[in-house]
C-alpha cells in the first residue's frame, strides 16, 4: 500500500467512523464534536484530490464556522447535559431493508460503472483557476448563491425573532 | 467573454428586475415600518416591470451566460404563467386575514414571494444542472420559510419542519442523482450530457440510479407519488395564500425544469424523424417510471381527497391528483404532450387560485376551514358560492370551463400517442374525483343553512378578485383557440 492510499483509508474511516458516532450517540456534545471530525475528515480527503481550495473553505467554513455555532448553541441551551434527548428509532425493519437495498445498489453501481475520469495530473494550485471561472463561465450562479443566502438569512432572522413582540407584552 | 456577459445581462432583465424588486422590498420594509403591508404596492410594481420585460422577450431563442440559461418560448410561456400567478398572490395576500397574525413582519413575507419567484424563473430557464439545484434551492428555502410564516404556531411550525426536512433530503437525493450523471457524462449542462449519452459509452445502471435520484427530487417539487408525503400537512399549515402559491406556480416551475430537463437530456436526437415525436436515449426508459409515478399519483390523491373535511387539505390532496394527470403528458414523449401539459397550467392557474381565493373569503368571515361549515353558505353568500361551484366543476373537467379544455387537450394528447390504458385511468380518476368536489357543492346549495342565516357581504375588491379568477375560467372553456395555439407555439426550446 502507497503512501497515499494510506492516507485515504486513514481519512475515509475517520470521516464514516466519526458520522456514525454523530448519529448514533444519544448525547448532543459527543455527536457535536464527532461532527468536527467528519467534518476534518472530509477536508482532508479534499486535500488528497488537488483540490486545496475546497479543502481551506471546508475548514474555514464548517470546521470554523458552522461547527463552532452548533457547539456554542449547543452549550448555552441550558440543561443540555440533564435533558434525556428523544432519540427513538421507529420502523426498524423496513428501515434497515431499504437502506441495506439502497446502499447495496450504490455500492455495486460505484464498482460496476465505467466512471468518466480526469486524467491523473498534478495540479499547482486551484485557486485562480476556480476565481477565474467564477466571474465568467459561473457568474450566473455565484450571483444566484449569493441572492439564496441573503434569502436564507433574512428567514433565519425571521424565524428567531418572531416571538419578541409576544415576550415584550408579557 | 465580458461582451458575452454584458450580452447575456441584456436578456436576463426579467430575473435581475425580480432581484431589485427584492432588494428594494427589503429597504421598504424599513423605511415604512409600521405601515409595511404597503410593501405590497412595491412588489406589485416590480412584478410589473418584471412582466414587461418577459414580453419582450417573446419570440426569442437564445442560450446566455454561457449556456446556463435559454431564454425561448418555452421558458418565456412559464414565465408568464409565474408572473400571472405572482400578482394574484400578492393580492391574496393582501386580502388574507390569516397574516394579520404574524403584522410586523409582513414587509419579510413580500420579500420573501418574490425570493421565490425569482428562484422559480430560473428554474424554467436553466440549462445547466448547477443551476437548475441553485436555482430549485433559492425557491424551496424561500417557500420553507414562508410556510412557517403565521403564527398560529403549532400547524404552521410543524409545516414548516416537515417541509423543511423532506426537501433537504429530497435535494439531497436530487444532488446526488445529478453527481452520478456527471460521473458519467462529464457535462453539467444538459447538451452536453445528451451528447454523452448518445455516444451509448456508459454503464446503463448507473444511469438508471442517477435518473431515478433525479426523479425523486423533481418529483418532491410536483409532488408526485411517492414523493407528496410532505404536501398535505405543508399545505394545510401553511398560509392559504402560500399553500395556493405553492400547488400552482411552485408546481409549474418543477414541471417547467422537469420537462426541459428530461426532454434535452434523454432524448436520442437521431432519431427525430416524425416531427414533434421523439425518441428515448438507449438504456433508461424514464417514461414508464413517470407513467408508473401518475398513475399512484392521481389515483392515491383522488382516493384520499375524499376522506378530507378540511378545506385546504382536500384542495391539497386535488393538487396532487392534478400533479398526477399533468405528468401524463411528459410521459408520452411528444410535442403535443408538452403543449398540453402548458395548457393545463393555464387553467389550472385560474380555477385552482379560483377555489383557494374562495376558500380564503370564507376562511376570512367565519373563521372556518372545515367542509362541514360550509352548509347553507349558497344562500347566504350567493356570488362566492356560484364562483366556487364553477371552480369545482372546472377542476373536475366538465365542460364549459377551462377545466374541461385542459383535460381534454391532455387526454387527446395521451391517446394519439396511444397510451389508451393511461387514459383509462385517468378518466376513472375523474369520476372518483367528482365526488369529493361535489360534496363541496353538495353542502353549500342543497342542505339549508343552521343557526345563523345572516347575509355575508364581501367588499368590491375581493369581488373584482373572484371575476378575474372567474371570467378566465369560464372564457378559456369556450373560446381556446388562441391559447391552444400559444401553447403549442411555445413548446420550443433552445437546441432542439
């Protein structure tokens, strides 16, 4: 096994390991925290293809963003460590059916079919590469990103600001 | 490529008038403060300039900002469609007591229907797969919102968390069906993943997953079956102008992306012999999965429809079956199909917005979305309850309204190209369906009415609404010529 393939598998495992225990553990910090490391997980596989800007805006954004808002939500709830967390599983049966069914099928499908590939090359950096294209060929769809998150905050502010006036009256 | 940008801004005025109006909306809302429901008057200005540039640019066929989005007549029809429907809802919305509930944040919610106008105008334009995902998020995330907006808290939350969940995993499904086509065509735009298809040099199973992927995340935007499970609750918690908003225009923008996308990417090309039939791309018969997909869709929503009391759920659940029926045209892979399927949307536009309008009068006075108090309501609000009468015959089909036109363009369409077993269906759905708009007509002129038999008055404007919803319903059942051949005019696309 090559240095690289090492890696990969190191960081392949880290990241589903890390996401089944975000799943599966019934306390809100330990999946909070395993989430860092999916989350690092996913970066680094990032790395391993070249592509160094996604990797950084993985860590920037996830890592150093959202994951530290998840986690300060998390610590100022009160109660957070007292409060037992609903985390029934309804529908065993069928539920593990239709995911065994589906992840059969993908798994075969990712084995079985003749991926168009990019021809193995060593890339310098990707970042002027992805601004260049940004402001030309993706103009479109940066500007229309960027309309999608002004929308979806000026709703984030919506939904959390909208009981205020009730609490003042009280 | 800046000439080819300043070009492609040039033919893209409609979304970018929508994307101001937003912007300005926003900037109303806090300069008006307490007298924001007068946001209203600017976004119906801005949907206004926003019309005309749409109809200026009828008759064009052009593919902008390098090929991301066409702007033919495909897309021009939809977007009228959108823009008629943006109006009424703004008006509706103006009428709607339910919204009084959530005042201070009314400047928002205008803000917020053209957010998702704008999301729904791309989507009828996009060519681009990248886009198409952008531009269905920037409309669902705007509608999630929205769908939580009153707060009679309970419904409209537990609305808003169930349609949020379904759409983040149906457009994850929907992301991941479109990353396995790239896999093996290597194209985001939908030319160039036609191309790779016709060459034939791919795995037909993985192609088969990644379609149906796809179709599970169109297939929640229209909800079709099995993919509806999110719309009644969305529709009976939402808002009624919003639920209204999202069982038509939401619809015809998903049906819009979905026409063109499976239409310019799964089509052979070749073989485009006889004109305005055309023919599958080997390996994936995406048409008997669409044609499997309306058969559950109508009959499931026709059968449940019938079991509902409450007004908007019913009206969801007939949403649905119309879902169902629409499909029927993309299944049958020609023109005259898609031309149908336009028609229908016309139609559908005016009797659909007709019934919820009605609905949402009624809702207004007695503070009632049950079906069972709607007893005696013929004789004491006369007019609106005629108007509704005509909406429900319309919807069911029965001539002379829209209604009737819209089914029978449909079935016709579905016949020549010899699909008898799905016509059979759907006219057996149609029956089924009368029944549960009948009781509607039932309880409203043949049962007298109980307890209070004052006389409900509705102010003139509301009155002017229902005529414009009414007279189009009732005009296009007997004089169809010129918008059958709009219609059938405006199935062409860019490239094809």
């Amino acid at each position: 096994m090559d240095l690289y393939a090492f890696f990969f598998y190191f960081f392949a495992v880290l990241t589903v390991g890390s996401a089944f225990v975000v799943v599966f553990s019934r306390n809100i910090i330990y999946s909070a925290f395993a989430l860092m490391f999916t989350f690092f997980g996913v970066a680094a596989l990032y790395v391993l293809l070249y592509a160094d800007f996604v990797a950084v805006t993985q860590l920037l954004v996830y890592v150093g963003g959202i994951l530290v808002l998840i986690i300060f939500g998390v610590m100022l709830t009160t109660k957070v460590f007292s409060v037992e967390m609903k985390t029934g599983t309804l529908n065993l049966l069928p539920a593990t059916l239709f995911t065994a069914i589906i992840a059969g099928m993908l798994i075969f499908v990712f084995s079985a079919t003749d991926w168009n590939v990019v021809p193995d090359q060593e890339w310098d950096t990707t970042v002027y590469g992805i601004g260049a294209l940004l402001v030309n060929e993706f103009i479109l769809p940066m500007q229309v990103a960027g309309v999608l998150l002004l929308v979806a905050m000026i709703g984030a502010v919506m939904m959390a600001a909208r009981d205020w006036t009730k609490l003042k009256s009280k | 490529m800046a000439e080819h940008i300043l070009e492609s801004i040039s033919l893209f005025l409609p979304e970018i008038a929508l994307t101001v109006t937003l912007c300005v909306a926003i900037i109303a809302d806090l300069i008006l403060k307490e007298r924001n429901q007068n946001v209203a008057y600017v976004v119906i200005a801005g949907l206004v300039i926003t019309t005309i540039f749409v109809l200026r640019q009828t008759g064009l066929t052009e593919t902008i900002f390098s090929d991301m989005v066409a702007v033919d007549p495909f897309a021009v029809f939809f977007k009228i469609v959108l823009a008629v429907s943006g109006f009424f809802i703004v008006f509706f919305s103006m009428k709607c007591r339910e919204l009084d509930a959530n005042k201070k944040r009314i400047g928002e919610y205008y803000m917020l229907i053209v957010a998702m106008m704008l999301g729904m105008f791309i989507m009828v334009g996009a060519t681009n797969l990248l886009l198409m995902y952008l531009a269905l998020e920037l409309s669902s995330i705007a509608s999630y919102i929205l769908a939580g907006y009153t707060k009679r808290a309970r419904d409209s939350a537990e609305a808003s968390l169930k349609y949020v969940i379904y759409g983040a995993v149906s457009s994850g499904m929907l992301i991941y069906g479109v990353s396995i086509l790239y896999g093996i065509t290597g194209a985001t735009d939908i030319y160039g993943v036609n191309a790779a298809l016709q060459t034939g040099d791919f795995s037909p199973l993985a192609l088969l997953t990644a379609g149906i992927l796809i179709i599970a995340g169109f297939g929640y935007k229209v909800t079709v079956a099995p993919f509806h499970f999110w719309s009644p609750d969305v529709y009976e918690g939402a808002p009624i102008t919003i639920t209204a908003f999202l069982a038509v225009a939401s619809k015809a923008a998903g049906f819009a992306m979905m026409i063109r996308f499976f239409k310019v990417s799964f089509i052979d090309t070749a073989l485009l012999d006889t004109a305005g039939v055309w023919d599958i791309v080997e390996g994936f018969q995406w048409n008997i999965i669409l044609a499997v997909m309306a058969v559950l869709t109508m009959t499931l929503g026709n059968l449940v429809a019938i079991w509902q009391n409450n007004i908007k759920r019913l009206l969801a659940y007939s949403s649905i079956a119309h879902a169902g029926y629409i499909l029927m045209g993309l299944v049958v892979l020609t023109d005259q199909g898609i031309a149908s399927m336009m028609l229908y949307f016309v139609m559908y536009l005016f009797m659909n917005f007709g019934a919820f309008y009605i609905a949402m009068l009624i809702s207004n006075k007695l503070d009632t979305e049950d079906i069972e108090d709607y007893k005696g309501l013929g004789y004491r609000a006369p007019l609106v309850c005629v108007a509704m009468a005509v909406f429900l015959i319309s919807l069911t089909g029965i001539p002379p309204t829209a209604g009737f036109i819209a089914k029978f363009y449909l079935f016709a369409a579905v016949i020549s190209a010899g699909w008898y077993g799905l016509v059979l269906i759907a006219a057996i759905n149609t029956v089924i369906s009368l029944f549960y708009y009948v009781r509607i007509f039932r309880n409203m002129f043949l049962i007298e009415p109980e307890g209070d038999t004052s006389k409900i008055e509705f102010s003139l404007s509301s009155k002017i609404l229902v005529f414009a919803l009414l007279i189009p319903t009732i005009f296009f059942g007997v004089y169809f010529r010129d918008i059958v051949d709009l219609a059938q005019a405006s199935v062409k696309m860019f490239g094809l």
